[in-house]
C-alpha cells in the first residue's frame, strides 16, 4: 500500500474536509482525493462517505483509520529514533529530578555534558512532586522507590542514603541523642508531605527492621532543600540525604548522629519512555550520569 496515500487518507478523517486536508498537508485538493481513490481500489473498499454537503467516514474507513494511525505513528518514530542514532546530540532534552539531587549531583553533570554537546539544550524541573513523564513531555526523569509502570524503562543507580545530622553548637547545648527514643527531647526539623499534608517520618534500623517515627519540631517546611541550611544555623536535627551533607561534614558544620540506626538506602532510578531509548541526546545523559552515580 502507499504509505503517502495512507497519510492523506488519514489527514482527512482528522479534518473530514479535502480542502482543509489538502491545505495542512501542502498538496492539491485533487490531488489528495485521488490518492485516497488509488487506495480504496487497492483495499476493495470504501473509505469515505463523499455528498457535495458532507464527508464521512464509513465502517470500513472507522477501521481502517483506526488501525492505520497508531501503525504509522510508530513508523514516524522509528524513522526519528534511527535519524538521532546517526546524529550528534542535539535540540532539547527535558528532564526531571528531585530537587536536592538536582542541586548537588546533577548540576555538575549537566554543566559538563552542555560544554561536551554545545548542540544541546537542557530544560530541568527539579522538584520533589511526582511529574506526569508522558503527559508533560519528559524525555526522562530521576524518580525514587520502586518503579511500578511496566510500560516504562527504569535504570537502576546508586541508591540514595540517609543521615541524621545536627550542628557542633546544637549538640554542645541540647546533648547528643544516642538512641531514636532520645529524639522526642530534641528539636526535630520537619518537611510536610505534600501528600498527606503531615510531617515525614523519620526512619530507623532497629534490631535489625526498619522502623519510622513521627518526631515533633518547631520548624518545618515544604521540601528538604532548607534542611541543611537549618541544621547548620543549629536550630535542630535533620534527617537528610548523605550526599547533600558532604560539603558541610568536610567543613565540619555537620557531624552525623545515631549512625548504626541509619536507615536502609533508598532506591534511585532514571526512567523514561521505550520510544526513548536510542535517543542521542538521552543516551549522552544516561553514560554521564552513569559514570557520576551509577550503581
């Protein structure tokens, strides 16, 4: 069948006009309805209802039309993704990531690869919801925890870590808590979860199983960022991701507390669409981001 001829056909059920459909496609009105003649004497059928007042789809043209769009669809994005496997990176690679990860680890990633690829730009929503890859047009993002969505490809990376942590100063003048049960004493930073609108529990290894505890604080915010901040003005303790303390552990603002309770490492995972995968732009993240954080 021909494939040109297919593509008309399935403009003008889109738009149930040849003027309309010969206008988008750039070709002539005869043109296009000659085509879809050429294709209903190939199929032994007819596709369209033709009256100088209306155009209409058949039976046979609802199915036809039905079954042929998502083929040909699938056949423009095989022709795309086999066109960016021979090219350079390039154009727009849309991305997302929790925001303190974002921050820390993947601005120095991304400032690297922008100077590798200067054809390349990046568009980063760092931010700790859950974005919608498909419906807000991801070409990839960081997501946490398991990964449930079988129609998605995950990459497992390092998993992220947990500790709690305080100020010198704060535990000079407050003590330093040698058990989780010893925090309800302790002024304990919190972040609210968007979700539950509660604050989130902090978690624990205890006698081998992981437990979670809901603390009390006289601060609490919307996302983790400000946690670290906080902690090292010494307002109280926080429970945050390890390689967002790095810089404050070596400069010794932080020292870590409770650290054989340190909960079980978080999962961390890029995921984005099968469509995706062979994608020059995705594939020159992923190998950075691999050799930054991979597992």
């Amino acid at each position: 069948m021909d494939l040109n001829a297919i593509r008309q056909f399935l403009k003008v059920a889109e738009c149930l006009s040849f003027t309309d459909a010969a206008a988008q496609l750039g070709v002539t009105q005869s043109g296009v309805s000659r085509a879809i003649s050429r294709l209903e004497q190939q199929l032994g059928v007819r596709l369209l209802h033709r009256s100088t007042r209306r155009l209409s789809l058949t039976a046979d043209g609802q199915v036809f039309y039905q079954r042929s769009a998502p083929l040909l669809g699938d056949l423009a994005a095989l022709g795309q993704e086999l066109q960016e496997r021979r090219s350079c990176p390039s154009g727009r690679l849309k991305i997302s990531a929790p925001s303190a990860f974002g921050r820390a680890v993947l601005m120095p990633i991304l400032a690297n690869l922008l100077k590798q690829h200067p054809q390349l730009s990046i568009e980063v929503v760092m931010s700790d919801r859950m974005v919608d890859l498909v419906e807000e047009g991801f070409d990839a993002v960081l997501r946490t925890g398991d990964i449930r969505d079988q129609r998605l490809i995950a990459r497992p990376l390092a998993p992220l870590t947990w500790l709690t942590v305080a100020s010198p100063e704060y535990l000079a003048a407050h003590g330093t808590p040698k058990h989780p049960d010893e925090l309800s004493s302790h002024n304990c930073l919190q972040v609210r979860n968007p979700y539950t609108g509660r604050a989130v529990p902090w978690r624990f290894i205890e006698a081998g199983k992981e437990s979670s505890r809901q603390l009390e604080g006289n601060l609490m915010f919307d996302h983790g960022d400000p946690l670290l901040d906080a902690a090292q003005q010494g307002i109280g303790i926080a429970q945050i991701m390890a390689f967002f303390t790095r810089d404050a552990m070596a400069q010794g603002s932080l020292q870590p507390i409770l650290e054989t309770f340190n909960p079980a490492p978080h999962a961390l995972s890029l995921v984005h669409q099968p469509s995706k995968q062979h994608s020059a732009k995705l594939q020159v993240f992923k190998h950075a981001l691999l050799q930054a954080w991979g597992e």
